[in-house]
C-alpha cells in the first residue's frame, strides 16, 4: 500500500433546522473546493438563541482529505 498524507482543517456549519443540516452544509461546501474529503469529525455542537428561542444549529467539524504534493 502506498503512502499517504492527510490534512485537517476546522469548519462551523449552520442550519437553522438541525445540526445534521448544520454539519452536512459545512461538508457540502467544503466538497466544492476541496478533493478527496475523507472523514468529518464533530467536535462541538451548539446553539444561536435568541429572544428566548433557538435561532440556529451550529456545528464545528475537523474534516480530512487527502494531502497531494504539486511535484
């Protein structure tokens, strides 16, 4: 098997249905710019209130994809 190298990065998904629509917006973006996005880790979930009420999920992920070199 050959060697690979992997890159995380931190995102903040927000929905204001849910934190799966929270985390699947983050990870649906970040498809766009990024290739071979492997794994997302959640690693926070909250909540915007206002006015007494929850105004919007929100949901910190470390997403993996695979690191390729230029050379």
């Amino acid at each position: 098997m050959a060697e690979s190298v992997y890159k995380v990065i931190e995102l903040i998904g927000t929905s204001t249905e849910s934190w799966e629509k929270a985390t699947a917006a983050a990870v649906e973006t970040a498809s766009k710019t990024i290739r071979d996005l492997r794994i997302a880790e959640i690693s926070e979930l909250d909540v915007q209130i206002e006015e007494g009420k929850i105004h919007a999920y929100r949901a910190k992920i470390k997403v993996s994809f695979k690191y390729h070199s230029n050379a």
